[in-house]
C-alpha cells in the first residue's frame, strides 16, 4: 500500500477529490496516510478530520521557511509517506525539502504550464486574452511550477469568462487528472528523459 501525504493551505476540493479516487476504487494501491495544513484555518483539514484522516496543522506563519519545512518533513516521514501531493498548499518549499524527496512530490497548477506560473494563473489567462486555459500536474523541482509534467488537460476560454465561471470549468478538469497523474506515477510504469515524462508498457 503507498502512504499519500496531502499539504494543503485552504478549501481542500483536490484533496476530496483524490480521497474519492480512492474510496471508488481509481486509484488501487493507495490511502491517505497525512493531511498538513499550514494553516488552521484550512477547510480541507475540518474535510479530512471528518473522514477521519490524520490531520494536522503546522503553521507557518511567523517562522522560518527552513524551519517550517523542516516540521513538515519530520511529521511526513513519521506518517512514512511515499508520495507527497501539494493540493493547494499556497507555500513554496525548499530545495532541502524536494530533495528529501526526489521524484516524490507533486503538484497542480491550474495553467497549462509553462504558461501563467505563479498565483492567480486564471486571472492571467484571462488578462491576457488565450483563448485556451488547461491544469497540469507536475513534479515538484527547486523552481516554482516548473517541474517535469506528468499530465495536462486543457479547456476553452469563454469570451463571457470571469475568474470564477473559468476556475470552476478547470477545477473540474483539475479534480479528474490529479487522481489519474497519481495512479500513473505509483505504478512506476515511466522514465524520465530530461525534461519529459515518458510512459513504459509493462
Ligand atoms: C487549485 O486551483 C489548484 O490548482 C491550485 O490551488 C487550487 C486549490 O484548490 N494549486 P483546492 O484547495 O484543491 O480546492
């Protein structure tokens, strides 16, 4: 069985949304071993609390990023995780951190990167004017939303679109290739050749 950690910052819809996996049997192998919020505050740990995961809250306001970081790692390792998933976790972490876990940590951004890293990517989509927007889940490097790709999904931009009526069509998308990036990643069945993630058939 591979131990999922789950670091998240706020409503936590990602999170639910692999949980789901789980229970409905799409993601085989796999339990949610830890949730981490940096913040209390977070919805996605009252959401974990109620399924009666593992749920804790290390903030990080007021400390250092290394030593934050540091608690973070320490209670991931003593929940033995194997995989860390970032759902939402609004902090960048440190080089000391991804290399603790190499190949071990991903991420969703809701861009089709490399386009509109950063915060706020549907705003800057939109701003921008494309007329295509997407999500992508990655690897989790030393840069910020950078990392080598392991799936993407793209939707169409509206020209009646806010920020909302956009970031509920991608959070859709979002919620369906999180789970399935995931599963791809625990069967091992791929090769990293530099920057590009390449399936292998068993
Ligand atoms: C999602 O849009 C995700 O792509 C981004 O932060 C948001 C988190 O939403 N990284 P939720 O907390 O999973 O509902």
């Amino acid at each position: 069985m591979k131990r999922l950690g789950i670091l998240l910052s706020g409503r936590g819809s990602n999170f639910l949304a692999i949980a789901k996996a789980i229970r409905e049997q799409r993601l085989l192998g796999a339990r949610i071993a830890v949730v981490l919020s940096n913040r209390e505050d977070a919805a996605g740990l009252d959401a974990a609390r109620d399924l009666k995961i593992p749920a804790f809250c290390i903030p990080s306001a007021g400390h250092k990023r290394r030593e934050h970081d540091a608690e973070v790692m320490a209670r991931l390792h003593q929940h033995r995780v194997d995989l860390i998933c970032l759902a939402g976790y609004m902090r960048v972490i440190t080089e000391e951190f991804v290399r603790a876990f190499p190949n071990r940590i991903l991420n969703i951004h809701p861009s089709l990167l490399p386009s509109f890293p950063g915060l706020d990517a549907q705003r800057q989509a939109l701003e921008y004017g494309a007329k295509v927007a997407g999500c992508t889940v990655h690897f989790v490097d030393e840069a910020v939303d950078h990392g080598v790709i392991i799936l993407q999904k793209a939707v169409p931009i509206k020209e009646d679109d806010t920020v909302e009526t956009l970031s509920a069509r991608l959070l859709q998308q979002e919620h369906a290739i999180y789970p399935e990036a995931i599963a791809r990643v625990l069967s091992g069945d791929y090769v990293i050749e530099d920057r590009r993630y390449v399936r292998r058939d068993k």
